[in-house]
C-alpha cells in the first residue's frame, strides 16, 4: 500500500434549488393565490474522521467533490427537498488547508466531529413569499444560492507519541520491527524506508505509538535525500528518539551525528529541536564496552546531554530496547496524566 500524505481537492458545496412561481387552481376558485414553494438548501461538503483510514490514497485520482443541488419548490406551497451532505471520510489527524490562503481551516483529531469545510446555497423563495397588500399575485420567485466552492489542500500528520529519527542505516526500522508488530522494511542500503510506517507497543499498562520515518541526512532541509517533508509526521509527537549509527561507515563520529541531525531539525518550520529527545545510540553488538563507555562520556560533555537521556541498544539483538520501552512508557503516561 502505497502511503499519501498530502492531498490537494476541489470542493463544491451544493446549489440552492429555485423558489416556484405558481398560482392556486382550484375549480369555482377564479383568483386563487400565489402558491409557489421554496427551495431546497443544497448538500454542505463534510469532512468526517473515520479511524480505519491512515492514508490520503483516496484521493490520488478523486480530486472534485460535489454535492448534489436542492430541489427546486413547487405548486400547493411545497418546498424543494434540501439536497443531503456530501461525506468524506478522512484518517484522523489530517489537518485542511485552504489552497489560496494557506489558511488552516480545520485539524481534524476528533473522531466524533464532522467539519463543514464548504455550505450549501439556501433554496431560492417561492412566489408566495412576495404576495403583500398591493400585489396580490406576484409572479416573482428568486433563484438558489450558489453553493461554496473551496481549493483545499489535506495534510496528514500522525498522532504517533514518539517519532524515530536519524541518518538512514541507523536501525530505525529494525527498532521498530522488533519492538512492536509494524515491519517495515530492513536494509543495509540507505534510504530503506521511504514512507512513514507506525508501530504500536503494548506497555503493562497502556499502549503507545512510534513513528518511524526516512532517513535525515545532511542537506535534508534543502531538500537532499528525501528531503524534511516527512517530519510533518513527528511535529506531533511528544518525544523525539535520536538514532545514532555506531558502526556508521562514513566518518561522522557518533557526536557529529547528533549536531548534524539536531540541526536538520532545526530547520523545520516548527523547529523540532524544542522538544524532548533522547539518544539512542544503535548497533552496541558491534563495539567494545570500553568504546561504549568512552562514546556516552563524549556525548555528555560535548553536548550536555544527561546521562539518562543516552540509551545504548542493539536493536539486532534486542539488547537495551527493554529499558528504553521502560521509560518511554513511564514519561507518555506520566504526559497523559499531566494533559487528562
Ligand atoms: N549489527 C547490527 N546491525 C544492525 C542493527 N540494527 C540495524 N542493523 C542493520 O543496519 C542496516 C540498516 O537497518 P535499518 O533498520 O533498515 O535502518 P534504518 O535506520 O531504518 O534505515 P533507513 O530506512 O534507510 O533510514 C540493516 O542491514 C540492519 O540489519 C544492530 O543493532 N546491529
Ligand atoms: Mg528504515
């Protein structure tokens, strides 16, 4: 399944139906008044969150939405029907945009709300409306309303709690293949992952979700490799794990690493080096302990990272992931319970 995050549609709320001209006639009534009806109001655009979607792939090749016009009114004062609402399902966390504007219109993370985006014109007004003490028999009626048309443009960013990133080969999927049932794809060539894949870890007591996300490399927000768009996908999440490769094959040591993605993060239009991260300092299996311990002591006393926000697994063998699990449970919960 191919994995859409951005979708641009035309949306096309419904058309008014027209107002009735139309006179009562009735056998022995001569004069029989005006009686045309109303008409109909058209069908609003609605977005609806529906919690079996995670892609925009829907609208790939359906880009114009239109909802159906009301129904004109009618003889004997009968109104038009109003035209329903077009429904559109949407995955949760997809966020609207007007297309002109930039606007953001809607951040749909309710899944129990549904968001007009476009309103259907009102009915036009029948003949009978316009009957007063010096026109008797008006013929007038007026036409529908237009419906709204609106350019809008869908931005999915997931709810995931923790996002994983680092340069590409640092083990980030293999992390997440083994920590929770999501498997994306393993490779020892860079840029394995080309899309966002999400992974839920079943704590003891509550259950969270880890984004794993292609690989930064230097550049990214220029646009080099795949570029920084994907970290549209963790600007929500409440902690950032930092994947360091240990056994890196080019020559940026393990703290270069960490200032050359911190600064790529930097970049991001809300800047992502403001929330909490940790380093996760991958393929201990690898290494000497020694250079372990050497690597930690670096990490700290150049950067000023505390000793409890470094993490060193082997997300091959599973060592360490426990701890690490451990602790993101204890600070998501503890996260929840600040926000409930
Ligand atoms: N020895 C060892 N190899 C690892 C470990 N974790 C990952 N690898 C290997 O490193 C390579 C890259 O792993 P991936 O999980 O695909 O890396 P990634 O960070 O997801 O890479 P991209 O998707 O390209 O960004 C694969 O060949 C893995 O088998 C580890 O803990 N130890
Ligand atoms: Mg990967």
């Amino acid at each position: 399944m191919n994995f859409i995050d951005e979708a641009f549609l035309e949306v096309r709320a419904g058309n008014g139906g027209a107002g009735a001209s139309s006179f009562r006639r009735e056998k022995y009534i001569p004069f029989g008044g005006p009686d045309g009806g109303d008409g109909g109001k058209g069908g609003n655009i609605v977005f609806k969150v529906n919690k079996n979607k995670n892609t925009l792939i829907d609208f790939q090749n359906k880009r114009v939405f239109i909802a159906k016009n009301g129904r004109p009114g009618s003889g004997k004062n009968k109104s038009g029907a109003a035209a329903e609402d077009m429904v559109i399902d949407i995955p949760k966390g997809t966020v609207i945009y007007d297309d002109f504007s930039n606007e953001e219109l809607i951040d749909c993370c309710d899944s129990d709300i549904s968001y007009t985006v476009a309103i259907g014109g009102d009915g036009g007004q029948g003949n009978a409306r316009f009957k007063s003490s010096t026109n008797q028999s008006p013929r007038k009626f007026t036409l529908g309303f237009e419906g709204e048309i609106r350019n809008i443009r869908l931005e999915l960013k997931s709810l995931a709690d923790v996002g994983l990133v680092g340069f590409p080969n640092a083990g980030k999927s293999t992390f997440l293949n083994r920590v929770s049932s999501a498997r994306p794809k393993i490779g020892s060539y860079p840029f394995t992952t080309l899309r966002p894949h999400l992974g839920t870890i079943q704590g003891s007591d509550s259950s969270y979700v880890i984004a794993d996300i292609p690989g930064l490399i230097e550049g990214a927000s220029d646009g080099a490799g795949l570029g920084i768009k994907f970290l549209q996908h963790i600007s929500r999440t409440g902690l950032l794990l930092i994947f360091v490769d240990l056994f890196a094959t080019d020559e940026n040591d393990p703290v270069e690493q960490i200032e050359l993605l911190k600064n790529e993060l930097s970049k991001y239009k809300e800047d992502l080096t403001q929330k909490v991260s940790w380093i996760v300092c991958n393929k201990i299996d690898l290494m000497q302990e020694s250079e372990v311990e050497a690597i930690s002591k670096s990490i700290q006393e150049k950067l000023g990272i505390n000793k409890e926000d470094i993490f060193f697994i082997s997300a091959a063998t599973g060592e360490g992931t426990k701890e690490i699990l451990q602790s993101l449970e204890e600070v998501i919960a503890k996260e929840r319970e600040e926000l409930s």
